[in-house]
C-alpha cells in the first residue's frame, strides 16, 4: 500500500498535479455552494463554454503559447459573466435566456475561430478535457494567487453573500448593495472557472462547482459546514482521480469528475437507505 501510494510522488508533474488538483476541487467547491443554493448550475456550465473565444484569442496573439491563454481566458469569463448579469437586470429577458444568448454566441464565436488554427484539435484539446498533469510551477502560482483572492473575498463578504443567497428582498431592506454584490459573485464564479480550467477543461467544469457541492448539500443545511464538507469530497476526488489515471491510464479530468460522481452516488444512496431502514 505505501508503495502504490509513494510511487506516483516521484514525479514532479504528479506532485504538481495533485497540488493543483486539491487547490482547484477547494476553491470550486467553496464557490460551489452558492451555485447549488441559488440554483446557477446552467450558469456555470454557460460560462465555462462561453471562455472559448479567450482561449482562442490568447492561441492565436500568443502564436500557440500557453501562457497568454490565461489571462484572455479570463478576460472572457468575466466580460460574459458581467454580459448575462447586465442583459438579465436591465431588460425583461430572464436570466436563464440571457445564459442561453451568450452561451451560444460566445461558444460559436469560440468555434469558428479555433477552426481557423491548424492543429487545433490537438493543441487546445486539453483546455477543452483537462490535463492537470501538464500544470507547470507557473501555473501552481496562478491557481494559488487567484484560488486564494476568490476564497479571502468569499470569506469577508461571506455574511452578505448568505443574505443575498437565501433572501435578496431582506437584502434590499438592509440597504445591502445587492446588485454590485450579485455581479462579484459572478466574477468569482467566473475566475474560478479560469482557475479550473486546466484542471478539468471546459467540458467538464460544471461538474467540479456542482458535485462536491451538492453532495453536502445532502448532508447538511448550514452554509460553513457545506462548505467545509465540499471542500474535502472535491480535495479527495483530485487525488483520488489522479491516482486513477497514473495507474489506469485515463483522462485525469474525467478521471476526477467520474469520482466526484461516485462519491454523491454513494453519499445518496446511503441516505436513502438509512431512511429507509429508519422508517
């Protein structure tokens, strides 16, 4: 057992890996929650689909470098978020349209540029998919530097987030501002999305802001503790996914999601039995 634990350590990329894994499944996880509890779940899933033009731009200004793809990465997940919360207050379209218009216009936008690049589908499969084995020290930083900022601003706005969370009118009557606060929290959804990315990939980010949370979500009903309880079922899915994929040669992202899948099946099912054989 301590050699199949020990052995993957003796590379640097696994090292790197799982430490992006576990700073990545927290920092999604804590975020998460807010997700689950006001029901953005197609949200997240839009806007991590909605960075595919960054991503494409940062390809093509960079001349194929990874390091650009972060930063235009970014750009466009917060330039979306702000486009769908300004589209949703200010029109009479609601908020779930507004997602659709600009999921579908960013990701299309995103498509038809990364079709002009030769190779494409091999050089930015991994933003689509994920490789978090590829993480690089420079990478570490930026995950570790924006990880943090979401979790300090998550933390000194942590009393307001709840109020506007379970009650915006209550909100409303402490004179909160809750509009601006609605729009920080969604760029901090959507600089967790950049932060993820390299980790699981567009395709499969939703899963690492939703699973974790929900499943402690069926454990508990106040806030730190579901928070806390999300943070390990994520930091546990990220080492045990990479383990799964050193040993079984598969795709680290999926690899960590399919986990994270595993860990609420048998969290439900749990309770459900236990339901059961209390009635």
């Amino acid at each position: 057992m301590l050699e199949f634990i020990l052995e993957p350590l003796q590379y640097a990329f696994m090292v790197r890996g799982l430490a992006a894994a576990v700073a990545v499944g927290i920092v999604s996880a804590v975020v998460g929650t807010y997700v689950v509890l006001r029901g953005m779940a197609f949200f997240g899933d839009a806007l991590a689909h909605s960075i595919l033009p960054g991503v494409a731009v940062g390809y093509l200004v960079g001349g194929g470098a990874r390091e650009p793809l972060f930063w235009w990465a970014l750009v466009a997940a917060i330039l979306s978020a702000l486009g769908i919360g300004t589209i949703s207050r200010n029109t009479k379209i609601k908020e779930d349209t507004a997602i659709g218009i600009i999921f579908a216009g960013t990701f299309a936008l995103g498509i038809a540029m990364i079709s002009t690049v030769d190779g494409y589908t091999v050089d930015l499969a991994h933003f689509l998919f994920g490789d978090v084995l590829a993480v690089r020290s420079g990478d570490l930083s930026l995950i570790g530097s924006f990880g943090g900022l979401t979790i300090l601003l998550i933390l000194v706005f942590y009393k307001e987030f709840l109020v506007i969370s379970f009650d915006p009118i209550f909100a409303a009557t402490l004179r909160l501002p809750v509009r601006l606060l609605d729009f920080l929290l969604l760029i901090l959804i959507a600089v967790t999305i950049v932060v993820s990315l390299q980790a699981v990939g567009v395709a499969l980010m939703v899963a690492m802001l939703v699973t974790p949370a929900a499943t402690a979500y069926l454990l508990t009903k106040r806030l730190p503790i579901m928070m806390a309880l999300a943070a390990t079922f994520a930091s546990i899915s990220g080492v045990v996914g990479l383990y799964l994929s050193y040993y079984w040669s598969i795709a680290s992202g999926s690899a960590i999601v399919l986990v994270c899948t595993a860990i609420f099946g048998l969290v439900w099912g749990g309770l459900t039995i236990f339901r059961r054989v209390s009635n």
